[in-house]
C-alpha cells in the first residue's frame, strides 16, 4: 500500500448530484490535504439501469463549484485510470476469475424467478430475506453442464458459514459482525457488470487507497469488503464511517424532506463557501462555538469558517457519531451572513449571475415578449420565476370536481413522475399525459393544477417553457413545499 495518503469518492451517476457526496467530498478532500496526500474521483457508473447521461458533467461542476477539486479523475487523468467503473470492466472479470479458482466465489444459475419465489417464501415464513445457497452446493459437473447449456449466471461471493468478521472503524474502534448476518452477495452480474462491492474493493486495492471515508450505512457492508481482501490477498486500507445527514427529526436525509440536490441550492441563490462552511459544521471535526461564557456574537463567529479554516483546524477524530442535522433554516441564517458580508458590489455580481443572468433572461424573453405592453409588466406575469415561496389559494389549485384527499394524492403522483423525467419540455409532457391517462384525469385538470402549483394562479406563461427555465430542482422542490404546507393545514 502506497506510504503517501490517498482517498477517493466514488459518486453514481444517477441524478442531480446529492449533498451526501459533497460531504463526504468535502471530508475526503481536508483529510487529504491536511496530510499532503491526493483525492481522487472516480465514477461508478455500473448501474446502467439507473445511469443518467448528463450526471457526471454535473457532478463536476457541482463539486468544483464548492471549490472540492480533485487530483485524479476521469476529466483529468492520472497513473491510476481509467476512473469510470464501466471503462474497466475487464478488470473486474479477470477478478472475478481468481475468487471462483480460489473457492472465494462461485457461480449462481438461479432465475430472478426463482430468487423471488424464495424471497416470498422467506419473508412469509418471518425470516430475513437472503439467498439459501442452493448452487454454492452445485458439483463441479453440474456448473461445467449448466455452462454448457449456456445459462446465465451471476457471481456471489461464498461467505464463511461460521464465525464473524472483525474490522476497525476508525471513529468507533473495533467492530465484529457475525456472518449469519453476511448474505452470499452477488459479485458479478449477468450482464457482465460488477455490483458496487467487488469494483469498490478491486478499485481501492488497484488505486492505492489508504483511507477508505464513507457514510455509516456502509458499515454493514464492510465485511464483504474485508472478506474480498482477504481473498485477494490484500491489505486492508482504513475505514472511517461518517455520521449520515439527518433531517430534524433525525431521519435519514432524504428529498422527501429537504433539497437534497446541490443543483438546487446554486439555483436558489446559496453561495459555495455558505454550503461549504455548512457541511464543515455537520462534520463536527471543528471546535466547538465556546463555553456558555461567550457571547451571542462569539459563537456565531465561530461558526462561520472557510476551506482554509477547515485545513488548519479540523480534526477528525473529534467528529461526533450523532447524526448531523441538515436544518434548512440553520443554512438560510449562513447565507444570509456571508451574503451581508459581501460588498455592494459583490452582491450585485452574485444577483447578475444566479438571479438576473443572461442565460436566464435569453429564455425568459420569449415567453414575455409578446404579453408586454410595458418593461414593468414582465414582473406582473413572470414573478413566480423569481419568488422563493409560492402559495396559491385553495379555490386557485382545486379541482371543481375532484376532493382535496384525491388532489394531494394525484400531486405525490405527479411529483414522483417528474422526479423520473428527463428535463426537456417533450419528456415532462410526455411523463404528465401518462399519469393523466393512467388516472383518468383530464388534461385541462392535470395541467391547471400543476400550473397553480409553480405560479400561484390559473394564468401564466406557457407551463412546459415555464418549467425549462425554472429548472428541475427548483421545481420539484416548489411542488414539495406545496405537499408539506398541505399536509400541515390538514393537520391542523
């Protein structure tokens, strides 16, 4: 293993690049250079059911946004590469070879038919869904026939039937799972792409990674991961096992909840080194604001820090395992303050850039052209585009013949269609008359709804361009503060 340190992150290009990346981006990169050692990104890009075409430019530009830059990656090279999992696919199955010749792994000629029958079978009989193990048990004869056959197969990695697995974590000291509680995972699929577990180790071991820093729900995993080392023969880099984000009522953080994409939040008019200082403070490797001595304004100007301030005093092993709280309302205060902290000037330039900027107004202009008689008018019919909080009246978004129950249930419905769909004005069309079609509303219904919903009134500028312009995150994120504002007036 290399003497100089290296970490990585390792982001699926799935969609709009999540804040849970930048932190544990953000971590990688000061234990990185506090140690004057390198951070790598790598893109695994297996998934292909799930993979998004445009995700990986964004996830660039977001963590460069943040000022996370990186010195190994697919866009900039390195002696390690290549730094997308589907470009070493090779790789993966010449691995996979070695574990089935030294009995780490075999193959698994179960139908996903099957696999489901048992899983059913399981789960009614109250037992943890796993796989039983029916062709771990095959004789050597019986795989040599099914591969002759041309069967399809998976790998799994063969699990030890007694005994555990001991590891350090090291925030949590050491930690043993027992392997009744390890399932034979699959290692290779069929399609010929590795699942996260055998490119995860196989890239960590070949890149050189010393540290590997991820998320806690990882933890449960990481005995597959120490068994493929040991089965290779490798050493063990270190794990660190960071705190999830939490939402305020310590769930899981999730979109349901808050914003979870950082597209979003560049979108709404959050500065970089705002969201950086925010997700320094969910680290909690900081010092403390001070005693209850200090003043209001002394712990408030402990809070606020830069990327410098983060190299020079953050110390990992004073990181909390309590989950942090991402509070929305704790990052609007931080913004607020590096926004009145910067000079008239500056501010200007913040608003022309995000708010006012000439990509933005070249597609405005052809939706208020030609409903204008004045310059002045453009603010009557566009300002839902720039307002924050949108709140139309309950006789505006109801349907005459539709119940408020009914109408919230349909827009869940509408918001998880859009959630999946490319954002381009034929695909949200196209995603809309689908769930209007398959829930027997009418178009006039659907789209006067979700109209009601972005603008706060029946008349508006064309929906789709409307839609284009206001984005994607910010337009989910618009119909999930209706949901929630919804929900709150029901219970009440």
């Amino acid at each position: 293993m290399s003497s100089t340190v290296r970490v990585r992150i390792a982001p699926s290009p799935t969609g709009d690049p999540h804040v849970g990346t930048a932190y544990i981006g953000l971590l990688n990169y000061i234990y990185a250079k506090q140690r004057g050692g390198k951070f790598i990104l790598r893109i695994e890009d297996t998934d292909r059911t799930r993979f998004v075409p445009t995700s990986e430019a964004m996830i660039f530009e977001a963590l460069r946004w943040l000022g996370i830059d990186w010195d190994e990656g697919p866009d900039v090279g390195g002696p390690h590469g290549p730094y997308r999992q589907s470009e070493r696919t090779e790789i993966y199955r010449a691995h996979t070879s070695t574990l089935i010749e030294n009995g780490s792994a075999y193959r698994c000629f179960c139908t996903p038919e099957e696999l489901d029958q048992r899983r059913k079978a399981q789960l009614a009989a109250k037992m943890a869904p796993r796989y039983d193990g029916t062709c771990r048990r095959l004789t050597k004869e019986q795989v040599d026939a099914n591969l002759a056959a041309g069967k399809s197969f998976t790998v799994r990695l063969a699990v030890p039937a007694e005994g555990a697995t001991v590891f350090r974590d090291e925030l949590r000291g050491e930690i043993t799972i027992d392997h009744h509680n390890v399932d034979d995972q699959v290692l290779m699929k069929s399609d010929g792409f590795p699942t996260y577990h055998l490119a995860n180790v196989v890239d960590d071991h070949l890149m050189e990674i010393t540290d590997v820093i991820r998320a806690e729900e990882w933890i449960s995993s990481t005995p597959k991961h120490v068994l493929l080392y040991k089965a290779f023969g490798w050493e063990l880099p270190k794990f660190w096992h960071m705190p999830l984000l939490r939402n305020t009522d310590k769930s899981k953080i999730s979109k349901r909840k808050n914003p979870v994409s950082l597209i979003y939040y560049r979108q709404a008019g959050f500065l970089p080194q705002a969201m950086l200082n925010f997700l320094g403070l969910m680290g909690g490797g900081m010092p403390a604001p001070g005693d209850h001595n200090n003043t209001p304004e002394q712990n408030r100007a402990a809070e606020i820090f830069s990327m410098a301030d983060m190299l020079e005093r953050f110390v990992f092993e004073r990181i909390s395992l309590g989950g942090p709280v991402f509070d929305l309302v704790k990052l609007k205060w931080l913004n607020g303050e590096y926004l009145r902290a910067l000079s008239k000037e500056e501010f200007a330039q913040q608003m022309r850039d995000v708010i006012f900027s000439d990509a933005f107004l070249a597609k405005l202009t052809p939706l208020v052209q030609n409903r204008v008689e004045t310059l002045a008018q453009v603010g009557d019919i566009a300002d839902f585009l720039f307002k924050d909080n949108v709140v139309p009246a309950e006789d505006v978004w109801m349907p005459k013949k539709r119940s408020r129950e009914e109408t919230l249930a349909f827009t869940g419905e509408l918001l998880a269609a859009l959630e999946g769909a490319e954002w381009a004005e034929p695909a949200i069309d196209a995603a809309i008359r689908a769930l209007l079609t398959a829930k027997e509303w009418s178009v006039k219904e659907g789209f006067t709804l979700l109209r009601t919903i972005m603008t706060g009134t029946a008349s508006s500028p064309p929906l789709l361009e409307s839609l284009g312009i206001f984005g994607k995150a910010r337009s989910l994120d618009r119909m999930r503060r209706f949901l929630d504002a919804q929900k709150k007036i029901s219970k009440s």
